[in-house]
C-alpha cells in the first residue's frame, strides 16, 4: 500500500494532516511539494534556491516545528495513559520516497506506523533495566543540541567544549570527586568503561615500560582484571580493547551479597606477586544494588600496584542522598569512574560521563594525529579524550537539568525513587506469590516467585504485566535464582504509580 496515500488518514493522537491547517488551501499545500525535478545540468538558477519537499518545508519551518511542538506536548501529555510497554510487532517495510512526502506528512506517517508501538520508555512507570525520564530541562536542552549542531571536539570555531568542561566540573562536584578527575561525554555505560579500561590498559604499560597506543595490545602481555560482580559492559569492554574476556578474573563475593569479598581480593592480589593488575569495583550491582567497600579496597594499593576503576553508572547518585551516601564513601580513591546520566540524572539517550585522575593516559590513547586538530597540549581537546571523533553536544541537556534544578532538585529525585522502591519492596514482601531475593538497598527490588521460580514462568509473568500495559519490568537471574527486577530513576514516578504497580502484581501472581 502507497505510504504516502496511507499517511492522509486521520490520526487520533498524531499530528494533524495537511488540510488542517486554515492557511494550507489545496493549491497552495500542492504547489508546496514543489516536485519540479532540477536541471541536470545545475547551473546557477538552481544553487540560487533549495527545491522540492525540503524548499517547501525551509519556507514554512516556523509552522512545522510549532505542530512538531504541539505533537510532542501530546505525547508527553499521555504517558501516564499509555501502554508502558508492547510486545513489538514489526510493521510490513516500505520503500525509500524517491522524491519525500515533506516533515508534516512523513510526521503524521511516523505517527500512524511507528509510535503507537514505542514504550512509553520516559513515562512513571517503565521499571526495567535502569531508565530515567527526561526532565523539563533536559528535553529543552536535547532540543537545542539539535537546533545548534554543535560538534563539540574542538575550540576552534565555539565555546561548546567549554560549556561540556563546566558540565563534567559540575558532575564531579555533585558526586563528591576530588579536583583530579576531569570529565569527559561519551554515549553509556558502555563507552565510559571503555574508556577507563582503555586508560588503564596504557597504565599497565606504563609500568612496563611500553606504550599500547603506540605499540600495540600485544607489547603489554597478559593482563589480570579482578572484579567480584563485574557488569556485562565491562566485559564487552575487555573483548574490544584486545585484552580479552578471559583476563577477567571473579573474585569470591561475601555471603549472600554481590559485593566482593576484600579479604579474598586480597588473596588474589597477593598470587600476582607484584605484577600490577586491573581491578573493577562496583557501586551499584544491576541486580541488587550492592556496592563494594571501596575505601577499604584502595587501601590494599599501600601493598599492591593496581588501577581501581569503579563501575557507578548509577550508584553514584548515592551521594546525593544522605541516607545513602556512605554507599559510595571512597569513589575519590579511584583512577577512573564511570557514571550514565542518561539513567538516574534523568536526561536523555546517549549520555555519559567518564572521569579520571590521569588525563595525560586517556590523551596519549585517544589522541589524533591530524593537522586540522591541533597539537595535543596540556588541556587536551575532546576530540583527543574519547573514543569518538565527531559526537553531538551531549553535555547540553545535562548542563540545562543542572542548571534548572541544581543540586537539591537531582537529590529529591534520589531519595523519592530510593523510597518508592522500598514502598514496593514492602509490598511485594507481603504477597504470598513472590518473595524478595535481596533487601532494597537502593533503587532496585529484585524478587521472584515463593514457589517454582522456572525461567518459563518468570517469562510468562513478565509478558502479562507487559500486556496489562500497566507496567514494564526485566527478567534477571540473581544467585542462579530466575528473578525480576524494578528499577526506579525516573523523576515523574510517584506514590500513586507504586500503587498502580503493587496492583498488577497482584492480579497477575499465580494461584498458590
């Protein structure tokens, strides 16, 4: 079916169609199009003037964003009341436009064929994985990244980078991070591992005399990565840095917990006999929350050469409660730190942050070598500290959210959230259907089934509250336990959606 004839159908909750508007008469909403191909030849009456579909839409640029602005007060309007998620069902595919059909229609198309099957990923009461909102501030921030397009890795033409640097200052501050880490943006979690096992890697090679940047992974020899709940993204991170995900090693874990077992790491830095070594802590496990001993563990570098990287992608937020902070107590000591804005501090998708004390490492790895760039220096430019070169201005939705709300406003968001999830965890203690895996120490409660918790009824119990619409949450496995798991970090989540949440549980638990 002709996609361009399927996007004139009225829409309930889309935008409005051509016609609408009082201004768009026939003729002039036709002549708008504009499809008069150019020349072959390009000559100068062409350059003179952008045509077709995007001439048409740069005339009217004002009216269409204002009805992409009125659409997306909509859509933020009813996330309350929409499905939280959807089993997804792919639409049939269409063929790409050979001429376009222009923003407001290819708008209204967008709105018949994709969004009503999208999460309401930014609504109170999406708990799976660790998924924040969009605060007021922020989604004007991510609004004007894209009218700006601003290519932040250079100081050659703006003041972005610096507006980035004051950005990632004011993120250490709020963490609690000495003046020795500096900051830089990359997309997630992921990348921000990345990064500080990439720095560490040139450490290790520091000490041995090599550069890996230069030389290469296989200079460094073997490598010893110790961790005692290591996240999926730091072992992604190992297999793409050439070390391998076999260099990691699991340290013992203390009973009944995810944290690690500093006695035990202890040991096993001691069977090293002096070789330096890689060590992942963790503040804030995915699945309970838990949050190794930090100060104790940088106090073992007093007898053993190691790099300390902590994975806090959302557990640093920690330290903006002061119910929660000791959690965290430490986080200065290490080399480098990860931490995901786009999950707790509640701006939009990519967005991280990496810091660490040694610039001068993450400048020698990721440093280009181009003569456009620029030397190097001694405040490096962020083309010279991430793995990317070209990147958009993540740094401003973050900078508008901070701004907006300060430190007081990001920290009732942590201690709301910390105190719904432990609402729901008293909740769901008290039915007989699930029990609790793990105490709420934070933000997540991780529970499952009192009895015969199979992987295919933890499924099942999974797609109905999926299908109730009332809810989204993750299956996980805690302690070879099938388990789920709700995380909450978005700042619109209430009482009144615990409730909500409590009350699907209920009504799709399993008869005992």
């Amino acid at each position: 079916m002709d996609a361009r004839h399927d996007a004139d159908t009225p829409h309930t909750h889309g935008p409005a169609h051509p016609g609408d508007h009082p201004s768009d008469t026939p003729e002039e909403t036709e002549a708008g199009r504009d499809r008069e191909p150019l020349d072959g030849a390009g000559g100068a009456g062409d350059a003179g003037r952008v045509r077709g579909p995007l001439g048409a839409d740069h005339a009217r640029v004002p009216e269409l964003l204002e009805a992409t602005r009125a659409y997306a007060v909509r859509l933020l309007g009813g996330l309350g009341d929409r499905p939280v998620a959807r089993t997804p069902v792919r639409p049939a595919p269409t063929s790409l436009p050979e001429t376009g059909i222009g923003l407001e229609r290819t708008t209204a198309e967008f709105a018949r064929r994709w969004e009503p099957g999208f999460a309401a990923g930014a609504g109170p009461r999406y708990l799976g994985f660790v998924t924040g909102g969009v605060t007021p501030a922020a989604l004007a921030g991510d609004w004007l990244t894209g009218t700006l397009d601003q290519n932040p890795t250079s100081g050659l033409d703006s003041l972005a980078p610096d507006l980035e640097r004051e950005t990632a200052a004011w993120l250490r501050d709020l963490f609690g991070l000495p003046p020795e880490h500096r900051g830089a943006f990359v997309s997630g979690a992921t990348m921000s591992n990345f990064a500080g096992l990439a720095i560490a890697r040139e450490w290790l090679g520091e000490l041995r005399g090599v550069s890996v940047a230069e030389e290469g992974v296989a200079a460094l020899g073997p490598v010893t990565v110790l961790s005692g709940s290591p996240h999926a993204s730091v072992v992604k991170s190992l297999s793409m840095l050439g070390l391998g995900r076999s260099a990691i090693r699991r340290v013992g874990l203390l009973p009944g917990r995810e944290a690690v077992d500093v006695a035990r790491l202890a040991e096993e830095l001691d069977r090293l006999n002096g070789a330096p070594a890689i060590v992942v802590a963790n503040s804030g496990t995915v699945n309970t929350v838990d949050f190794d001993d930090l100060r104790a563990i940088a106090a073992l570098r007093g007898r053993h050469p190691f790099w300390l990287h902590v994975d806090a992608a959302f557990g640093a937020f920690a330290a903006l409660s002061p119910g929660h902070a000791h959690l965290v107590a430490g986080l200065g000591e290490a080399d480098s730190v990860c931490v995901d804005l786009h999950k707790w501090l509640n701006v939009p998708y990519d967005s991280a942050v990496q810091f660490t004390r040694r610039r001068d490492l993450q400048a020698r790895v990721f440093r280009n070598a181009a003569a456009y760039l620029g030397p190097v220096g001694d405040d490096p430019d962020l083309v010279h500290l991430t793995p990317e070169n070209s990147r958009r201005l993540r740094a401003l939705p973050a900078w508008f959210t901070l701004s907006a709300y300060g430190r007081d406003g990001h920290a009732e968001i942590v201690r709301r959230d910390a105190a719904l999830a432990a609402g729901l965890g008293e909740r769901i203690a008290a039915m007989p259907a699930y029990r609790l895996l793990a105490p709420v120490r934070l933000n997540v409660v991780c529970f499952t089934l009192a009895s015969s918790p199979t992987p295919e009824r933890i499924g099942e119990l999974v797609d109905a509250i999926t299908a109730s619409g009332e809810a989204f949450l993750t299956p996980t496995v805690h302690d070879g336990v099938p388990a789920l798991r709700a995380a909450f970090s978005n700042w619109r989540t209430t009482e009144a959606d615990v409730e909500r949440v409590a009350k699907i549980l209920r009504e799709v638990a399993p008869r005992q």
